[in-house]
C-alpha cells in the first residue's frame, strides 16, 4: 500500500513546554485513522503541524513521500482539511464559495466534478443559498466540500462532525467511508467516539503529548471481549473457572463477568456442565470504543 502519511519524531515546544513529545505515526492509502484524546493532549496541535499551519521543532513529516520542510508545496498539494471552524464569504451562495475555491485551487475541475461533490456532501438543495443563513451542520459539509475540492489524497478532519443531527453524522460517515473506497486516507479528530469506531481502521491515542497507543480496529475489538455468565449456582463456577482454566472472572449482581483472551466458550461449557452446574445464559459483548479510551486514558471523560 501506498504510504500517504509519516510522523517521525515529531516534537513541538512552546517556550519550555514541550506540547508534543516525539509522536510517530504512518497512514496508507484509503486508511481512515482516528484520533483521539482528552482535551489539551495536544491534538489539534498535531493536526495543524500535519497540515502546515504550525511548524515542528524536531523530527520529519512527510506526504506522499515529499517532505513538509524541504518540498512544502508539493506536500501540502495533497491534503484537504478542516481545522477547528471553516471560514467562507457569508455574503456568497454555498455554490459561490465553492467556485471561488475552485478557481484557486491547483487541480481544477468541471462543473460536473463541482456538482457531483455536492451532492456527495448532500448539499444539493441548499447550496444555492447564502452561507450566512446555513446552520452549524450545513457549514460543517460545505467545509467538507471546500477540503475535497482539488482531490487530495490525505483528508485532515478537526471535529467535522460539531453540529449535525443523527441524520446528518450517518451521511457523513457514508461519505467517508465513500471516500475510502475512492483511494482517499482520512485523519479525523472527534469526540464523537461511537462515530469514530463505526468508520475507523486504525486508532491512535495521545495523550500529555504523547501517543501512547496505537491500535487497529479489528484488533480492538477481538481483544476486549467480555462473555457474561449465568448459572445456578454462580460462586461455584467463579471459582472452578479460575482454578481450572486460569480465567480473569468477577461475581456480580446478575452473574459471573469473564474477560476473554481468546475464545474459550467450549471450555467453559464444559467445566461448568461437567459439575453439574445448570448454565443459564452465556453471552458475549464487545467493550464499546467508549469504555476501552476512558479505560486507557483514565481521565473519567472528555
């Protein structure tokens, strides 16, 4: 896969703080990566050092193979982006706004290519309007618009989805995962973390500076798996499970709690028949992005 993105021993300091600490990270082609952290871990920062809006102190960021210190324009010529808020001509149609873009940007395109990006960010019926009367969600898709107007091939997305309503977030993650299949990587920061786990490949965590993790989705959610128990005679079987196949098992109110590894649900049948102990329920569930980022975090919140 082509390597559309690389961190290397990126650190930023602010007088004598240090805001970012050595973070690296890759992203490839058609990759959708999500970045999360509490607020002030330094995100943001991340993001407008990506997209040359902040420089680096040390280390090397590189797009598409051209680096952001020695080759910035054609660095830059691949990525698209919103940070924190889009900025338009209110006084101008949403249309009118796009064009202006278009005429600047490097890789012109058609009216057709104009309309069909439109319509990919569903603004069809309110692009002709004056952007000082469009709600919060309208500016958030025009801005979506405005970033994917010269094709780039690196997304960058602040906290896109502030101010869309359920309707609005499940187009947008459409239109993501569309772009995905178009070849496109995205790097989106949200606090909309049900969002995120429903669109991303990969996460990566910063915190204090620091990314301290760096996980695929599909790794995530086979490695924290919980399988809820019931049976008769629930302190037995807590304790033949721990004893006998050396599981992390918690007593709880409405029955036995076991943190899987592996799948091993035919073991645990097995033990738990075997000594006649009636099994009423077994169940597995998947620890939500939620639970797993406050765990990994243990900030207690955003």
């Amino acid at each position: 896969m082509t390597e559309v993105l690389s961190l290397q021993d990126v650190s930023k300091m602010i007088g004598t703080k240090r805001i970012i600490d050595q973070a690296s990270f890759t992203m490839e082609e058609g990759q959708i990566v999500g970045l999360l952290g509490p607020n002030g871990a330094g995100k943001t920062t991340l993001i407008r050092m990506i997209v040359g809006l902040m420089k680096h102190n040390t280390g090397a960021i590189s797009i598409m193979g051209h680096s952001l210190d020695q080759s910035f324009k054609q660095a830059i010529a691949s990525v698209g982006a919103i940070v924190e808020n889009p900025e338009f001509y209110n006084y101008m149609t949403g249309y009118e706004n796009l064009q202006q873009y278009q005429r600047m940007a490097i890789k012109r395109g058609s009216t057709a290519e104009l309309d069909a990006l439109i319509n990919q960010v569903h603004l069809e019926n309110h692009i002709h309007q004056k952007v000082k009367t469009y709600s919060l969600g309208m500016r958030q898709r025009l801005g979506v618009a405005q970033a994917l107007i010269h094709q780039p091939k690196l997304l960058v997305l602040d906290e896109p989805m502030n101010g869309l309503d359920p309707k609005g977030m499940r187009e947008f993650r459409e239109m993501i995962q569309q772009l995905r299949n178009q070849g496109v990587s995205v790097l989106v920061s949200s606090h909309q973390l049900s969002d995120i786990e429903q669109i991303a490949d990969h996460l990566i965590i910063v915190q204090n500076g620091k990314i301290t993790h760096q996980v695929a989705m599909s790794d995530l959610k086979e490695s924290h798996n919980r399988l809820v128990i019931k049976t008769d005679n629930n302190t037995l079987a807590e304790t033949l499970l721990k004893e006998q196949l050396h599981l992390d098992v918690a007593l709880e109110d409405d029955g036995l709690s076991v943190v899987l590894a592996s799948d091993v649900r035919k073991e645990i049948a097995a033990v738990i028949v075997s000594h006649q102990i009636g099994l009423l329920e077994m169940k597995l569930q998947h620890s939500s992005l939620e639970e797993t980022f406050l765990a990994w975090t243990e900030e207690g919140g955003l």
